[in-house]
C-alpha cells in the first residue's frame, strides 16, 4: 500500500476532554500508519491528552465573525451551491446554512494547502471523525486521484432532524466525492441508504468500541449498591430532566451520579429549570451528585470504584452510544430509549431495558423499581450478558483492528 499519512480531523481531540471514543482509536491508528496528522479545531489553550510518538497535532480554530459571514453570500453564484438548492425543497434559513458551511469548507481546504505540501497531501488519507464542513471541504477542494477521503457519521452529523434547520448540507456531493463513508450504527447505514436515498462508493456499518475494564468472573454480585448512574453532556437532547424526575418519584432509595456538564450553548432558561428539579431532589433528602466533565481514565476508575447497579441513557435521539459500551464493559445493565442504533447495543430483558422515545418519567419509575424487584441471579444474567454483548460487539481492539484493515484496502 502507497499510503504514507493519514489526517484525522477532530472537533476537539486532544485538547479538553471532548471526544474521548477518539482515545480507544488513536492507538490502532498510529500502530498502522507511518504518521498520523490530527487537525483539530479544539481550544488549544485547554490541556492536551498524550497522543502516540508518530502523531502529530495542528491546531485549526477559526469562529466565523458577522463580516465573514456576510463573505459568504459569494458563493450564491457558484455550481456546487445551485446545484444543492436545485435538487432540495429550499427556504432561507437552508441558503444561509449552506453558505456559511461552504464558506467554512473552503476556510478550512485553504489552511490545509497552506500548511501542508502537495507531496504531504498525495498517498494520505483524509478522514473526518465528523461528516460536517471539513467533509464537505475535502470532496469539494482536496480530492484528487492520489488521496482517499473518508468519514465516520454519527448522529448530528447524520440526521436531519437533529439539525436546527431539518436539514444538512451537500450530502448529494459528499456521496459523490467521498471514498467511504463508516455510520456507527447499521440504523444509520439504513437512514442514508433509504431516508436520503443517498448512493455512496462505500458505506460499511463500523462500530467504535471501549477497552476492557473488568474480566467476566469479576461481573456478578451479591447485593444492590442502590446507586445509578448516567453519563453525557448535559444539553435538551440528553434530557437528564427526566431521570432526575424519575428519581423523584421513587419510593425505592437511590443514588444518582451524573458525569458530564453543560455545553456552551445550553440556555440559562434551561439551567434554571434542571437546578429547579435538583432542588427538589434536594428537599426530598435524595443523594445525588453532579460530577462534571472527566478525562475518561478518571471516569472509568470512578466507575469501577461505585460498583453502580444501573445506566441510564434516557435521550431523544442517539447514534450509537458509546457511554453504553462503557457501562456494558464494567457488566452493568442499562435503561435506554429506544433511539437511533440503541437497540444494537440494548435487547430488552437480556442485558438491560428498552423504553419507548416518548416515555414518561412514570413509566422510568416503573421500570427502575421492576430491576429492584428482581432476584439478584436475575440481575446477574443481566450483568453477564451485557458483558458478553461488550465483549462480541463493542471492543475496541478487535473493531478498530478491523476499521483499519478496510482502510488500507480502499
């Protein structure tokens, strides 16, 4: 293979915490190419995780001022943008977003060609972790027949209805440009396939994966911990106001740990109206504790240290959970809505519980108290097949091993 480099482009990675699923990957990335270039438009004034020795890190962080958006009504004229707005049922709000994409693809092709070589650029692969703007920069500027370009597709970055505006731009051209595109979940293979009825080179289900955390015999228990947990950014979608209002009705005692903040554009209305429901949780004596962002070695110790009995995930819409790896790899049983690829990680009484999307936080209560019921060997099934499902589908050695495999045969 001709490949020498390959350029993986982050949101965040490595600086922060954000996007630790990139942590699990990075390892099979490194050991299969010579040099590996992270792009990524993280704040680079946060602490930087430690990357392998061929990995090297360039910084890309560009926020678009009113002035630049503006700019970009230049790109009304050219084909690409008719192109999109021909084929799509369009408004004004679509025609703003796609300029502003188009004007932060070209942004981000032109720091790539002022900062790298075209003999750097040749025989490399791109790869986006995201399908967004850098996707659309790539198929649109730096494709050519000595490179491969590549995305994973998650679940903002895939589904329409999780964008503001019902819609994403130029997927038609990422579909005709791009070498591979790898959706996390076979749900999300399924949407670009039959929803966007978008025909792509390639498109292979890929699912990430976590490191093992515990050995099969250390899985069961002999009693409750009465300590539940959850784990996301804390933002509308997550809607940690239902569990926290599940919890409430309780009649069982628990304790709730939350790990995970709010994002930077969570509204204060929305702040207001979670620390409401704390305070009533508060009132009614009940434990819980909201732990912040961690680096996820942390988050994986603390897991181990609480013994945790449940995970519960209770979003609206979801790719394919990486938090549930996590939680499946330590044998702890979840509650999840029944969203996006969920139900490829979760079956219903076999290794945690499906609730519908619409659920109500009676029908949580329900179900939380229904686990506390059960005959503790009844919950250690449970715990012993949410390892084994960890271990045959979500690990992380053997899914990234054969993640890079497929790319070193595009």
């Amino acid at each position: 293979n001709d490949i020498k480099s390959l350029f993986l482009i982050t949101e965040e990675y490595p600086f922060g915490y954000g996007e630790p699923f990139i942590e699990n990957e990075i390892k099979s990335l490194s050991l299969s190419f010579n040099k590996v270039i992270i792009i990524s438009k993280g704040d680079n004034s946060l602490p930087r995780r430690i990357v392998p020795e061929n990995v090297e890190i360039v910084n890309f962080n560009y926020l678009l001022s009113f002035t630049n958006k503006l700019f970009s009504l230049r790109f009304i004229f050219t084909r690409v943008f008719l192109n999109e707005h021909l084929k799509i049922k369009t408004n004004i709000s679509k025609i703003g977003y796609s300029l502003i994409s188009l004007h932060k693809a070209n942004t981000f092709s032109r720091f790539v060609r002022n900062n790298f070589l075209p003999s750097e650029i040749n025989n490399s692969i791109f790869y986006t972790y995201w399908c967004m703007d850098e996707t659309i920069g790539i198929c649109l500027y730096l494709k050519n027949d000595k490179n491969k370009c590549i995305t994973r597709a998650h679940g903002y970055d895939l589904y329409f209805e999780r964008s503001k505006y019902k819609y994403l731009p130029f997927r038609s051209l990422i579909s005709k440009n791009i070498d591979a595109i790898f959706p996390i979940s076979n749900q999300g293979q399924d949407y670009l396939k039959n929803s966007l009825r978008l025909n792509f080179k390639r498109i292979t289900t890929s699912y990430l994966g976590t490191h093992q955390t515990k050995s099969i015999d250390q899985i069961n228990v002999d009693s409750f911990a009465y300590k539940v947990l959850t784990c996301s950014n804390i933002y509308p979608n997550k809607r940690v106001e239902l569990v926290a209002k599940s919890i409430y009705l309780m009649k069982t005692k628990i304790d709730w740990d939350h790990y995970g903040d709010f994002l930077s554009f969570v509204e204060d209305e929305y702040k207001i109206y979670l620390s409401s429901l704390f305070d009533k949780l508060s009132e009614k004596r009940i434990k819980f504790n909201l732990k912040g962002k961690l680096k996820n070695k942390d988050l994986l110790n603390m897991i181990k240290k609480n013994k945790y009995d449940l995970f519960l995930l209770l979003s609206s819409s979801e790719g394919l959970p990486v938090s549930i790896m996590e939680a499946f790899s330590f044998g702890i049983p979840v509650i999840a809505t029944n969203v996006g690829g969920v139900s490829e990680i979760v079956e219903n009484n076999i290794n945690g519980f499906l609730l519908e999307k619409n659920c109500s936080e009676n029908d949580i209560t329900k179900k939380i108290e229904e686990f506390y019921k059960l005959d503790i060997s009844d919950v250690n099934k449970l715990k012993i097949n949410a390892y084994k499902t960890w271990e045959n589908k979500f690990n992380a050695k053997e899914n990234f091993s054969s993640f890079v495999k497929t790319l070193h045969e595009l």
